[in-house]
C-alpha cells in the first residue's frame, strides 16, 4: 500500500523556495542542538558547526529575495509550503517538550 499523496506545494518564486529549504534546514539543526531532548553533545556540537554555514545561506537567500525586490513574505503561501514539507514536525523539536508529570 502506497502512502498518501502529499498536497502540491503552493507555486513559488525559486528565491521563496531557497528560503523555505534554508530555514528548515537550520530548524533541523537546531532541533539536534536543542539541550532539552535526550541525545549526545557530539550531536550538538556537530550540528552546531554546521548551523554557521547553514544561517549563511539562510541570511543570503533572504538577501537575494531583498535585492531582487521581494520585499515582502507572503505568509500564508510559505506557511502552507512549510506543511507541506513537514514543517510542524521539524520546528517542533525545536520547542521545549512538554513538561513530564511524575
């Protein structure tokens, strides 16, 4: 059995598309920095060396949008394109878990 077809991803301009493919790949690395969820510092200190070139993209994917006269996000469309692509997933692990009852 197949899993479900995902929804289409909203149209893009190609510099909306980098910005949503650099945020989510510095979202995934910070949730592997994240010092509230199990794992080891390697991890974490792995992830963070790779989060430097990973914010560089993001700032010039932005930067790019900014000269190209894309001056405004359009929210709606890259909130959509970030479900699509398991966003709320992803930036979850950033977040602090909630708080275990004992």
């Amino acid at each position: 059995m197949l899993p479900p077809e995902l929804p289409p991803l909203p149209a893009l301009t190609r510099a909306e598309a980098d910005l949503i493919d650099r945020y989510l790949e510095v979202v995934d690395l910070l949730g592997r920095i994240n010092p509230a969820l199990p794992g080891d510092t390697y991890r974490g200190l792995r992830a963070a060396q790779a989060l430097v070139g990973k914010a560089t993209a993001l700032r010039d994917a932005l930067t790019l949008m900014h000269q190209r006269g894309e001056t405004e996000l359009h929210a709606a469309t890259l909130g959509r394109a970030l479900r699509v692509l398991d966003g709320e997933r992803r930036t979850a692990r950033v977040t602090l878990p909630p708080e275990s009852v004992s």
